[in-house]
C-alpha cells in the first residue's frame, strides 16, 4: 500500500474476472487518482463493460481487490442502458435518480438540463425524446451529483458531433477540478492527458484464471 | 422367510400389486439416476479428454 | 435511508398513475377469475357461498402474482435497477420500497374491491369484515414472498411463468389460514386465533424477504 | 459477508478446493455404492418376505420399507441443499454449488417416489389413491418446491449465477417447509375428521423396523453417492481448462 501515492481516490489490484469458466481477464492493476481521465480500451469481449461494473460494485469481486485508499470516493456509474423511465420527464428523472442519495431543487436540475442543451425539454417525457437527448438527460446527471469519479460506459454513444465535442469539455473540466474519470470508448479522445489501460493485454493465454482454489 | 412359497410371496393375501409395483418404482426410479449420473460424467470425461488432446 | 425509500416509493406510484394499466389490469382479472366460478361450477348461492373464502383467496393470489413479474423486470430492463444498487443504502431496504409500492397499487385496491367480490359469491356479510382483515395481513406477505421469486427471475427471458412455479408453493400457509379465517367468520366462529396466525407470518415474511430479494438482485 | 467474516479450520477451506474435492470424493464413492447396494438390497429382501406382515394392514405394510426411506430423504435433501448453498454464499465456495445443484435430481426424485407410493399404499388402505392426507399434501407441496428450484437452475445459463440463485431459492424454501408442513397438518385435522396415517405406529417390534433402518441407511448412501458422481461431473465440465484436470489420470488415460 506504501507505493500509492496519497491523492489516488481507488486502487484496482490484480483483479481477475471469471466468466463461465472462461477468464476474461486477470492480473488488472491500476489506481485512480484525483485529476485522471482513465480510457479503457480492448476488443470487443475484452470485458470493459464487466470491469467498469466491478469497480463500481455491481458485480461482486472473485479475485483481487479493490481499495478506497483515502475517504471514501463518490461514485457514480454511467452503464449502457441509462436508467430513465421512459414514462417520466426529463426532469423527474432527475429528481429521483438525484433523490436517492441527496436531494436537487427544480432549479438546479433545470440548470443541468441547460448545460446539457436540452433547454426547454424538461418537461417531455423521456419517450418522446430521441437517443442522443436521453443520452444528454443522462449526461446531466453528472453535474448535479457532486461524485468524484464517474465511471462511464461508452458515453458517446448515440451525440451527435457537436455533443461529443461538449461532453469532452465536462470530463476536461471536471479532472482540473480534482475528480477522475474511468470511462470505455471506441473512438479516442481529442483532449489530453489520458492514462490508457488497454484489456487486451490482460487476456490470458490459457483460458483459466490463475485461482486454483476457492 | 414369512411366506410358505413364492407364490404366496407373489401375492401377498391381494396386496401383491400394489407392493411389488411400489418396489420396483422404488429400483428404477433410483437407478436411472445412478445410471444417468454416470452417463452424464462419461461425457464430461470424454470432453475433457479431447481438450486435452487438443492442448498437447 | 427512509428518504431513499420515499424516493423510490414516490417514483413508483407516479409511474402507475401516469400508466393505471398497471394498476386496473390485475383488478380486473381478479373479478374476472372470480366471476368465472360460478359460470364454471353452479350460479347456486348455497355452493357459492361455501366455496367462497377459498375462490377468492386464490383469485388475489394470482393476481398477485400477475402484477409482481414486473416488480423488478422494468428497472432491470431500461437500468434504473443499477443505479438502485448503487445508491449507498442496503439491498433490502430497496426490495422493501418496492414492495410498499407494489401493494399499495395491487393488495390494498384488492382489499377494498373484496366486498364487492364477496357479494358475488354470496359470501355471508358477518364474514366480510374478516376476509377484508385477512387479506390486510396476508397480502403483503403475498408481495413479500414474492418479491424473492421477481428478483430471482428478473434477469431471465420468460420469467412469468417461472415466478409462478417458484412462488405458489410458499403462499401454501397463507391461503390456508386466510381462507380458513373466512370460512370461520361466515359460520360465527371466533377468529383471533387466525389473525394471529397471520400476522405473525407477516412479520416473519419482514424478516426473511427483503434480505433474500436484495441477494437476489445483486446476483 | 465478504472474505474472512468466520475463521474456519484448514480442512474446510480445503474442502472448497475443486482438485481436493475430486480426488478425495473418487476415494469414497466405491465404498458409498458397495454399501448402497448392501444396505438397500439387504433391507429391501427382508421387508419383502422376511418382516412379518402387519395384523391392521396386512401386507400393504411392507411398502414401508420404500415409501419411509423416500419420505425422509426428500426433505432431509432439501435441507442439505439449503446448507451447501448457505456455505456457497457465507465462505464463496464453488464446490459447494455445485454439491447444493447436485441434490436437485436426485432429491425429486425421492419425493417423487414418495408421492407415487405413499398413493398406491393408499388404495388398499384407504380405498383411494389420493387422499387429502397431510403427508401427502405436505409432500406434494415440497414435489412443488423442487420443480422451482429445478426450473430456476434451468432457465439461468451462467453456472455461477445459477448456482447462488438456486441456494436462495434452497434456502427460503427450507425455512417454509415447517411452516408449510404445520398448516397443512393444521388444515387435514380441520378438513377431515380423523383420517388413518399410513406409518404412525405405536411400537414396532424389532423384525418390523430393522429393514426399514436398513433401507433408511441405504437410501442415504445412495444419496451421497450420487451427489459424488454428480458434484465430480461439475467439477470436469467447469475446471476442463485447469492443469490439474489435464495432467489427472482420469483424463490423460495413464
């Protein structure tokens, strides 16, 4: 643990994942510290999405272990469904998914959903929506929790050119700001620096994950 | 042995039908799984010896 | 924590009350299955009447059971249920939200429709009072229990029917004491002993249920 | 509940490890299937045509020695199902899935056997293959539980999964069965006035219940062996790519 430096907000070590007796990956280190911005990279099956779940606590942990060296770091998780009800609006999607951990008056989930481009959509309802602008309701999130470490699966999916250019702006700001981001793509980032951890290296030869026992 | 002859044993006063069938429902059930069991390791076995021969 | 409940209880019932499919659906089957019966077996008050506790205990049964497949199924499917985990309170505490709400929606329109329902089968009305007792007690044990089987289902493709095959068996002691409590009342027999019974299986179904959902959900 | 909540001793964790599973269950499951078959064979000789026959039932008595061992077996393999899930989840030991997966078949089956023969003892008995009896009822129901947990084990592909599914599952249904088994007693005595139970004797002479303890014993260690062969079969199918397995004599052929 001495080797940590002291602003690291999580430690992934040697962390291994077993898919129906398949290994997906194993022997993963990397420590995420305040002002990263992780890409994580790997074919398709490499297991980004399983990794990014592990980290956030969705799965639990077979092999190796994931520390908060310091207080506990907020999370938040961004995965590839988005979590909206399709029957609510923008804005009370907002107000539960902010809800469940601290609370966000109309004004401040009017203010996201402007920063996000989506001014004058907070009362539609999700289903009239197209997929960029869910994506963007999803994305307004982010600024209302206060989390020091967003965890994003393929966020760009579905933005079209100039949303892509404008979510690479937040995730710049937030990192200078002192947070960290982990996020999984297929395109790469335009903005530096990125720490790139690349799963395809962590696929073993042999199909078994090193745990013999247990 | 409690009856005079297998015959009687076969009958059992009328109630031969009814143990006997309960008996051999007994045994077969039983045995299929021991058989199905051992039928289902062969399997596994004969997989895991092909991927060994596979891997050398 | 009870913020965090709040929150998800609030959300649930403004969604049933932006689509009241949700909530009509599973009444209307209940009545339906109900006015089956005596279509079925005689339109006599006499076997009605005797029949009655059983017929409608089941009824609610089912449509419990109906409207519980998608207690977890819908968060599951469009990633709500994710971020339900996420948040930083213990797994039961969320089953428990969900189910409050899902009874609020299912049991208690079921018990305030039950006298009609009663009234159809000729069931004594000395007796109603008691079978809307015991369907207070016994269907939030009902959503209880059943939230174990939704969330053990709610990843798999055709889980319905899968949820009915692994629930029913456990509603066993409640059908049994819920209608026996019914057939009790109608014949002027005290009842206390049954209600007892029935809340006592509610309390256990608190204790046991929201743990091993919130196991299930986190699979 | 995560590692190191229960310090266990050396053995145990052991125990868990699917190699030391393999070898040491390949060690007893000749000695469980000579005995099986000693026990069961044994027994079922001697309740055949050696115990004498029954002064109220006559002969339909000897389906005793069946029907009891079969009755006890498909709860006490539920429970042990429920307890090689619970050491599943608390210690997160795959062997033990797999074990707690192993009881499923093997355990229906029992009560199946149960059910069909406590109904064919029922006709010269009662006149009547099924009757709304407790036993029966309550068996039936637990016939029930097991197709849940077999349909859940099915339907969920991902083994490990399907695995702390099915101890879930296991173990809810364990804690029902009392309370399931006493309202159905409950609701028997309430229904019918006093039926006849099939197998509650006042004091059995010794010839009458030493084939069933015989039959009881066998029947568990036919249980135990199929458990073996089964768990064994899981540990081939999951460990296929692990070294040990490969370098086995049972899989290079030495």
């Amino acid at each position: 643990m001495s080797s940590i430096p002291t602003s690291s907000l999580l430690c992934v070590n040697d962390l291994a994942c077993e898919r129906d007796s398949r290994c997906l990956f194993s022997g993963v280190n990397f420590s995420i510290a305040a002002g990263d911005l992780w890409h994580l990279k790997g074919h398709n099956g490499s297991g980004k999405t399983t990794l990014l779940r592990l980290v956030a606590g969705l799965h639990p942990i077979d092999v190796g272990t994931i520390s908060h060296p310091s207080t506990h770091a907020k999370i938040i998780y961004l995965g590839h469904k988005l979590g909206l009800k399709e029957q609510l609006s923008a804005d009370e999607n907002l107000a539960w998914l902010v809800g469940l951990e601290s609370s966000s008056t109309q004004q401040e989930r009017y203010a996201a959903l402007e920063k996000v481009g989506l001014k004058g959509y907070e009362e539609n309802t999700i289903a009239t929506l197209s997929a960029g602008q869910r994506r963007r309701v999803a994305l307004a999130r982010l600024h209302l929790c206060k989390a020091d470490i967003w965890l994003l699966d393929e966020p760009f999916t579905a933005l079209d050119q100039q949303g892509v250019e404008d979510e690479e702006s937040w995730l710049r700001q937030h990192t200078l700001s002192g947070g960290a981001v982990l996020m999984t793509s297929h395109q790469n980032l335009s903005i530096q620096p990125v720490k790139v951890l690349d799963l395809s290296h962590y696929t073993p030869a042999k199909t078994s994950c090193s745990s013999s026992a247990l | 042995m409690y009856f005079e002859s297998l015959d009687t044993l076969w009958h059992m006063a009328g109630h031969g039908s009814y143990v006997w069938s309960c008996y051999a429902l007994f045994v077969v059930l039983l045995s299929i799984n021991v058989w199905h069991a051992k039928g289902q390791k062969t399997k596994a076995l004969r997989q895991a010896k092909a991927v060994a021969r596979r891997n050398s | 924590m009870i913020n965090f409940m709040l929150v998800i209880i609030r959300r649930d019932l403004l969604l049933v009350a932006r689509r009241p499919a949700e909530l009509i659906n599973p009444l209307v089957f209940f009545v339906l299955v109900v006015a089956l019966f005596p279509l079925g077996v005689s339109p006599e008050a006499s076997v009605l009447s005797q029949a009655a506790a059983g017929v409608i205990w089941v009824s609610a049964m089912l449509a419990t059971l109906l409207s519980l497949e998608l207690l977890f199924k819908l968060d599951y499917d469009d990633g709500s249920l994710e971020q339900l985990l996420l948040a930083p309170y213990p797994a039961w505490s969320l089953v428990l939200a969900k189910v409050i709400a899902h009874w609020l929606v299912s049991g208690l329109p079921l018990i305030l429709l039950s006298p009609l329902i009663a009234n159809l089968l000729f069931l004594p009305t000395q007796a109603i009072p008691t079978l809307m007792l015991s369907l207070l007690l016994g269907t939030p044990t009902l959503s209880l229990f059943g939230a174990i089987g939704a969330a053990l289902v709610t990843g798999v493709r055709g889980g319905g029917i899968l949820l009915t095959l692994l629930i029913l068996p456990l509603y066993v002691p409640v059908i049994i004491f819920g209608a026996a409590a019914v057939v009790a009342a109608s014949q002027g027999m005290a009842v206390d002993g049954y209600m007892a019974l029935l809340a006592a299986m509610l309390v256990f179904a608190l204790m046991i249920t929201p743990w091993a959902a919130g196991a299930a959900l986190k699979l | 509940m995560t590692q190191s909540s229960w310090r266990m001793p050396r053995w145990f964790h052991q125990m868990g490890s699917p190699k030391w599973f393999y070898d040491f269950s390949g060690k007893m499951q000749p000695w469980f299937a000579v005995l099986a078959l000693l026990l069961l064979s044994w027994g079922m000789a001697w309740g055949l045509a050696f115990a004498p026959a029954d002064y109220q039932q006559g002969n339909s008595f000897r389906i005793m020695y069946v029907h009891v061992p079969a009755a006890i077996l498909s709860q006490s393999i539920f429970i042990g199902m429920a307890v090689a899930g619970a050491i599943g989840i608390v210690w997160k030991m795959k062997v033990a899935f797999m074990v707690a997966r192993s009881c499923i078949s093997i355990g229906a089956s029992f009560t199946l056997i149960a059910l069909l023969t406590g109904a064919i003892w029922g006709k010269p008995t009662w006149g009547a293959y099924w009757v709304w009896d407790a036993r029966l009822t309550s068996t039936l129901v637990l016939l029930f539980l097991y197709a849940g947990v077999m349909a859940l084990n099915q339907a969920i592909t991902e083994r490990q999964i399907a695995g702390k599914a099915t101890a879930i599952l296991a173990i809810v249904g364990t804690i029902n069965i009392p309370i399931i088994k006493y309202s159905v007693e409950w609701w028997n005595t309430l229904h019918q006035a006093s039926s006849f139970s099939l197998t509650q004797k006042p004091s059995m002479p010794a010839e009458m219940y030493m084939p069933l303890l015989l039959t009881v014993l066998g029947s568990y260690c036919l249980f135990v062996l199929v458990v073996l062969i089964r768990t064994r079969t899981q540990i081939i199918e999951t460990q296929s790519h692990a070294s040990w397995l490969m370098q086995h004599k049972d899989v290079s052929g030495a």
